[in-house]
C-alpha cells in the first residue's frame, strides 16, 4: 500500500512521529503534557485506538497494518478555533477606525450576498479548506441572519466529514433592513435549523445572537426559551470587545448592571455558551463566566487589527474563567491557530502575563474541547477519540528549520511554530482519520473574485445608511 492510500483502504492506520497530547492544563497540572517524542498513534474507523511510545505499541499493530514514517514531523490534535465569521472569508483585511465602523461599512454589504444559497456554498468550501490548510479541524461559526448561509455551511462540512459548530445570525434591529430577521422568524428558523443539523453526523448547532445591540429584548428572550428547550445546542455572541460598543450597549440596555449581565438576564450564560473578546469584562462578570461554565473565545489578532483593547490573560484564569483562542476572521488577520498564538503571547506579554507556547497549544486542542464540552469526542489523541490531527513540519521554512534545529526543549519547539508558523508550516491535516490536506498536493487555489464590489452590484454609498453609526 502506498502511503496516500493508507486511510482509504484499510480500517487501521498507524503514524510513527513524535506526539503531543494533553491530558489536563499545563498550567495547574503537572503531568498534563504527553509527548513521545518516537510515538505510534492507531487509527481505525475514523478514531484513535491508541497513541503511545512506539516501542510499547508497535506490537499491537494488526497484520498487514503499514506505517506512514512522520518521524521529522510532529503529531498534535487538530486546532480548534472557538471563534469565526465565514461569511467574512472575502472581506479580510478591511481597513477601518474600530469595530462599529468596520461592520458598517464592509460586514453588512458583504454579509448580504449570503441571502443566495451558491454564493453561500462557494464561500463555505473556500473557508472550509482554508481551515483545514492551516490545521483547524473544528471551528465555531458565525453564519449571516440568512438560514440558507447555515445549510451552506453544514452540507459544505458534513461532505468532508468535518466536527464544526455552526449558527445561523439573530439581529432583527440596529442593521440594514436587508439582514433582519425578527424575533419570531428567527426563532422559528433557529429551531428549523436545530432540527436539521444538530448531532446530525458531526454537525452541530449554535444559537447566534450577534450581539446585544442588534436583538430586541423580545429576541434574546426567545433564543433563551430556545436554549432551554435545547440544553445541548450551543450559544454563541460577542460581549465587551469596544469601548464605543460598551457604551452604546449601556444607553440601550438601563437596566442591567453590566453588558454580560444582559446575556445572564436572558438564560444565556451557560456551559457550552461562547462568548467573543471578552475585554471589557469586571470581576463581577469574570466570576459569572467562572460560576456558569461560560468560554470566554480569546481573539488577539482582531482586536489588535479593530484597536479593540487587550484582553486580560491573568485576570481572566485568576478568576477561574474558562478561556480559549479564536482568530475571529474577518475581524481576525490570519485564519491559522498558530498566527492566532503568536499574538496571544504579546498581547499577554503587555499585560505582564507570560503565556507559554506548550499552554497556547493546550488552549487550541484539549483546553479548547474540555471547555466545549467535547472533550470525550476531540482534542486530543485519547483512545476512543475522533481522529482529527495535524502533523506539523518543523522544516517547513528555512527559517523554522534553522530555529528548530537549535531547540532545548519541548516548549522551545512549540514556541517556534507558535511565533514562526502559519498555514506553510501544516504537513498534513485529518478528519476522522481521513487526509483533508496535504500542503503539498494543494494547488494553489485562485482566488474568485466574490470579493469584487462591481460583482456585488454595489458601491458603499449605495447601501443603506450605515446603522451603526447612525445609532451613535
Ligand atoms: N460584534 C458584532 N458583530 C461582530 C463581528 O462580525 N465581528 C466582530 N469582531 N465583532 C462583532
Ligand atoms: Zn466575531
């Protein structure tokens, strides 16, 4: 058997390489890191069957069972992202002065064209392979307010077998006309939806208020009766991410002692609830995420790109608070975990933290999937496991090479890909067990021209008036 037949044919496959697994958080468990640096990892039927020294597991290897030899590489579980707006794929790198103008002026036009199912499904197999090139098995998604960007994202995924976390946008005010929905048809749709994908195969469903500032009190309470008839189904916003976004959500919202205090009020803080940046938070709020089980989903790249702030790495673990990295793309520069790493440790460092690559690495895999509560199903290389891996290349560019060359260390390594990787440093990425990736196979795609404003019929002026700002 060739080697890139290996999983097509056979039920069982075995990769010699070193491995890198977690069996807690570095940071308060000692023995939490797992590497062998000569490892086996089994794989059968989509799972991991066992991951170990290779001197203890090659004789359990079944008969005929090839070995694909990684041994110049390195095994880790794939990343997960907890944070990402799909329909934002085109508009990357948009400059603008801070989050509420940036929605105006390129998230709402371009989050439009999501009302027609093919361009939804184009740009969803682009963003699903762009995650896959840089190692991310799993991500939690943002669609737009069209239910159709939903279905698109889920049939995009469930062909390639992929573990996402998925939800169609609720915003029925404070936004053009053309991307509200309203506090019963986003209802009835969320519930459509959840009964279309949620645990269907791999798929799985999150309710998605936007944000505070663009539901009505009428519609965060109906996604709160929704997250009680579905106590399994995720939820997903953003909380705290801009000072002007803090404000203008303290003039909309009198009543409540804090911009979380609004998600808490309507049911909305939860285990499985996610909530993006997370940087204008108290130590009341902190103590609520900690208490109810709430991610906060760390996205250093967007808020240094939006000048949102810092995210407060120490206060947040301090309080207990359940914390994992996200790129947040298209606020997000860079859809690669590792990228996402790299501004993690700097953005830690100005607030006098310092964040470890072997933590940053647990936060993307394990860390990320315990505080999912999916971590009986990924993130890691446990038996029983679902497959999904990333085999890293520490040779990927001259410059890693030679830095790799010279480590002293595990953490020495993890921090080269950390501060040096990105999508060229990803050998070869697996969904459940499958080959999703191989870096050198991909052709380079070319780049359609979905982003182009003449394709879109529109100008910015043509648009709406800007709600945002209109608001404020
Ligand atoms: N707040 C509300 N919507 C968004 C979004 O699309 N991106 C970011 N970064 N923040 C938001
Ligand atoms: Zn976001």
């Amino acid at each position: 058997m060739t080697e890139s037949a290996h999983t097509a044919q056979v039920a069982q496959a075995a990769f010699r390489a070193p491995l890198l697994t977690f069996n807690g958080d570095p940071a308060h468990a000692p023995n939490a890191v797992v590497f062998h640096e000569d490892g086996l990892l089994i794989v059968e039927d989509g799972r991991v069957v066992a991951a170990d020294a290779y001197a203890a597991l090659a004789s359990r290897l079944a008969p005929g069972t090839q070995v694909v030899e990684r041994r110049d590489k390195l095994i880790v579980p794939g990343f997960i992202d907890t944070h990402i707006h799909y329909p934002q794929t085109d508009m990357i790198a948009s400059p603008a002065p801070g989050l509420l103008p940036w929605l105006d002026t390129y998230t709402f036009p371009t989050e439009r064209r999501f009302a027609d199912i093919a361009h939804a499904r184009d740009t969803a197999s682009f963003f699903l392979d762009e995650l896959l090139a840089c190692g991310t098995t799993t991500a939690l998604v943002y669609c737009t307010v069209h239910k159709e960007s939903a279905d698109a994202l889920f049939a995009e995924s469930e062909a390639r077998n992929l573990r996402m976390v998925a939800g169609k946008v609720l915003m029925d005010r404070h936004c053009p006309a053309f991307l509200r929905d309203t506090a019963q048809s986003g209802y009835d749709d969320s519930a459509k939806l959840i009964g279309r994908w949620h645990d269907r195969g791999r798929q799985m469903y999150a309710l998605t208020p936007r944000f505070a500032p663009t539901s009505t009190e009428a519609q965060l309470e109906a996604c709160g009766a929704l997250a009680r008839l579905h106590p399994d189904v995720f939820i997903q916003s953003h909380v705290a991410e801009n000072t002007d976004e803090v404000k203008w959500v303290a003039e909309l919202f009198p009543g409540h002692r804090s911009y979380l205090d609004i998600y808490d009020h309507y049911g909305l803080l939860r285990r499985r609830a996610v909530y993006g940046h997370c940087i204008y938070l108290d130590d009341e709020d902190r103590k609520r995420m900690a208490q109810t089980g709430a991610l906060a989903s760390h996205c250093p790249t967007s808020n240094l790109f939006l000048g949102s702030g810092l995210f407060d790495f120490d206060k947040a673990d301090s309080a207990g608070m359940p914390i994992a990295l996200a790129t947040d793309v298209g606020g997000g520069t860079s859809f690669s975990m590792l990228q996402t790493m790299n501004e993690a440790h700097k953005v830690a460092r100005l607030g006098g933290h310092h964040l470890t690559a072997t933590r940053m690495f647990y936060l993307a895999t394990a860390g990320a999937a315990e505080a999912l509560d999916l971590g009986d199903k990924i993130g890691t290389l446990r038996d029983g496991s679902e497959a999904d891996f990333v085999v890293l290349d520490p040779q990927a560019t001259p410059l890693l090479a030679r830095r790799t060359a010279r480590r002293e260390s595990l953490e020495e390594l993890l921090f080269a890909f950390a501060l040096l990787g990105d999508d060229r440093a990803v050998y070869e990425t697996y969904a459940a067990g499958k080959c999703v990736h191989r870096r050198d196979d991909a052709r380079r795609r070319v780049p359609g021209r979905a982003g182009a404003r003449e394709d879109r019929g529109l100008t910015p002026a043509s648009v709406e008036t800007p709600q945002l700002q209109k608001k404020r």
